[in-house]
C-alpha cells in the first residue's frame, strides 16, 4: 500500500513534511519521504511501478498521524456515560458505578468493548491499554474490531471470594497471553487500597512466571495517600515498590497525587504513568501532577478512563485537557506546551513494550491515521500541531489503519455494523440502570 499526497506530521519532534508519501509492505511500515517517489508509478515494492494487488491511497494533502495510544481506559464502561454526573468520587463508585458494573454479564462486557473500541477507532486511537472485567469477552471484541490492545483482568485482593478471583486472573493471563499477536496481556491488581501487600506480593510473582507485565490504580485522590500513610505509614507508590509491583513496564494508572520522593520512585522502577486529566477535572482536583512528573524524567501518556468520567474516549480530546490543565494548576501558560502534550498521544506504544511505536518511519508498525484539513476548524492551517491538539473534531479522522489493514474509512468502520453495537448498548444500560439498590460490588476509598 502507498499513501502519497500527505502531510506527515511527526507528532514527537513537532516536523512537518509536505508533499509525503509512505509505503506499507504488510503490517510495518517500508519507506517513507516527500516528492515525486510517492507520485503515481514512482514507487512500488521493488521500486518499480505497482502490481495489481498493491493499492494507492491519495491522501489529499490529509494529516498523517501515527496511531494515538490510549494508556489507560475500561472500555466496556462505554455504555455507562452519562449515568454519573455531577457526583464525588465517593458517590460515583459507591452509588452508581460499582453497583451497574456488578450487574454486568460477560456479554455485556463484549458488546460494551466493541462500542468503545468503535468510538477510539474512529478517533485515531488504534492501541489501548484496557483494565476491566470479563476480558475474555473483551479480547473477543478487540478481536472482531481489529483494533491493538493490552488487556488486564481486574481482580480485587479483599473479600472472601479474593483467592478463588486471582485464580480467574491467572488463568486468563496463561490462556490468552499468546492468543493474538495484536491483543497482549497484562495482570490488573486492582489497587494497593483494594489490595492488600501480601496479595500484591502474590500477583507480582506470578506475572513474573507467567512473564506479562502489571496495570494498576494508584495515588488517584489525596484521601487515598493519606490513608495509606496511616495504616502502612507510606504513600501508595512506596508500597507498590515493597510489593514489589513498581518495576520496569508496570503500567500505573493515575499516580495523580505522588509526592516528589514517589517520583523518583517510579523514574527508578522503569514504571511507566496513564495521566487522564479529564477524570480529574470532572471531580474538581487540580494539581500541577504532569509538569513534575515530566521535569521528574517520567514516561508518560494519556488515557481516556473509563467513559462514565470522561464522557469521551478521544485522545485528542484528552490531550488538550492535559494542556490546559497543566497550565491551570500552575497558574502558567507557559507549562503543558505543544511541543510536551503531543508526544504524549502515542508514548504508551513504547510503555507497551512495542518497538518504534508512534513514528512514520521504516521499521515502525503500519498504525496511521489520515486526518482530514478541508473543514473550517482545521483551516487556515497556520500551526499543524497547534492544530491537532487545539482545533481538531472527531470527524476529521477520515481513515486508520491498524497493522497495516484498513480499519477505518471515510469516518466509519469497514465491517462492523455501527447501528447493532448502538442499539445493544441501548439495551443493556436500560437494564443495569434498574439496580440502582443494589449494594457496590467494593467500597470506595476516597
């Protein structure tokens, strides 16, 4: 496949290139330039002229973007937006979604992950890092979608059914770790408050056995450090690295209220940070978390979370709340720069552990994103980066492509039945909606 008339936009460095081409041999990507290589029978496999079976895509002049990584998200959840507004985060586990998501069946789980998968997809975002329930039924949705995942299976570390769970988590973790070159596995202790350090300290050798990586909740409020310093008498970043959780490649989903010594912590560990700053928006705490941590030599990227406190799994969305946020808890306009927020949509490709993710460049995995510039938002075209991280819509993503194979075209997706997915979502949040005496399936700590 070529692309040809486009205009590369190297998300990481800030570069432009006009007038580009890039060429696809299968699933990664072969070359890539500017001129008249990329012009009609400039190119082709051999560098001659294009078979039959080898098709050009004229890009138009369109952005081409790499595919946007999403760190951190509960796909399934996308069913579940809208039914907690305007609550704290106490009230928003405890008497809303800790009780839908108990009553949710595995096929829930499936029909809800291929509503989110559907949304980012169209979105630009072509890899997830996914923490929820049911995940084999999430896997089956990745599947069917194609998009690229990491998933986890959430497993609490209290109550009396604990041990029986992790036994659950594990075995999903041997049997589908191999499954699908495109969909990896991770383990998913839920939180060091919901999960005491012995059960941690369990969890962390058998993903060092079964040799996957770990995605965690971590220091998501204040309340909850302080919690920890009282009954532990260190932070919650402190007694992952006792756990021994906070290591190369754990994945830890917010880290939001660290302390400068959890910093250095995590830079230390090789962990890496999902920063989802519309959650915390939605629940009133600011804080200045994504400078320090990026003055602190962190990698960081973005997650969406999960749909009931977003609202929206667009990572272009969640970037520009990461930009005005940042300048916000600071009070500077000068912090969350263009040039700091946009490496930040595809970092969580290399925290994935894949290579030369997020770059158009040879070598790199065929994950692209066409976006569309003939719309009044996206002109007169001043800044392309300003641009894309400011005043780009949703439906300026024209086509994607995951490992090489179109997924997305002209805003939809090329072969799931988008009216099915709405009107089975439709369905079931109707019905889970109706529990609402239910007690939650766990206790929120604040």
């Amino acid at each position: 496949m070529l692309i040809r008339n486009a205009c590369i936009v190297d998300l990481a460095h800030g570069t432009v290139t006009e007038d580009g081409f890039c060429y696809i041999d299968g699933s990664t990507i072969a070359s890539v330039g500017s001129g008249s290589m990329g012009r009609a029978g400039g190119h082709g496999r051999h560098g001659g002229a294009f078979r039959d079976n080898e098709e050009i895509i004229d890009a138009d002049g369109a952005y081409l973007i790499p595919g946007l990584v999403n760190l951190h998200a509960h796909t399934a959840m996308a069913p579940l937006r809208g039914t907690a507004e305007d609550v704290t985060p106490e009230d928003w586990f405890n008497k809303h979604v800790w009780i839908f998501e108990k009553n949710l069946t595995p096929q829930d789980v499936y029909w809800g992950t291929l509503l989110g998968a559907l949304e980012m997809l169209t979105a630009g975002v072509t890899c997830v890092a996914d923490h929820y329930f049911h995940m084999d039924h999430a896997f089956r949705a990745f599947q069917r979608s194609g998009m690229r995942a990491n998933i986890a299976q959430a497993v609490f570390g209290v109550g009396d059914d604990a041990a029986q769970k992790l036994d659950e988590a594990i075995a999903f973790t041997e049997e589908f770790s191999h499954a699908d070159p495109r969909i990896t596995v991770s383990m998913g202790p839920h939180s060091p408050y919901l999960c005491p350090p012995e059960f941690l300290r369990t969890v962390v050798t058998e993903a060092e056995r079964i040799g996957v990586r770990m995605h965690i909740h971590v220091s998501e409020t204040a309340t909850q450090v302080q919690q920890s310093l009282q009954q532990h008498g260190k932070t919650p970043i402190a007694v992952l690295k006792d756990s021994g959780v906070l290591s190369g490649g754990t994945l830890l989903a917010h880290a939001y209220h660290s302390t400068d010594e959890d910093l250095a912590l995590i830079r230390e560990s090789g962990s890496v940070v999902a920063h989802c700053p519309t959650t915390y928006m939605r629940f009133g705490d600011m804080t200045d978390f994504l400078p320090r941590a990026l003055r602190a030599g962190l990698t960081v990227g973005l997650g969406s979370d999960g749909a009931a406190s977003n609202s929206t799994m667009s990572l272009f969305r969640t970037a520009r709340d990461a930009a005005l946020l940042a300048k916000l808890a600071t009070r500077n306009p000068e912090e969350g720069p263009v040039g700091s927020i946009l490496p930040l949509l595809t970092a969580g490709g290399r925290a994935l552990g894949l290579p030369n993710y997020g770059e158009v460049r040879p070598g790199a995995p065929a994950d692209l994103v066409l976006i569309r510039r003939n719309t009044a938002a996206m002109n007169p075209g001043y800044s392309a980066t300003a641009d894309i991280l400011y005043a780009i819509q949703e439906h300026n993503v024209d086509t994607v492509l995951v490992d090489g194979r179109i997924v997305v075209k002209h805003g939809r997706h090329v072969s799931v039945d988008h009216k099915t997915v709405y009107d089975k979502n439709r369905e079931l949040v109707t019905r889970i909606a109706q529990h609402t005496s239910d007690t939650p399936m766990q206790t929120f700590a604040g």
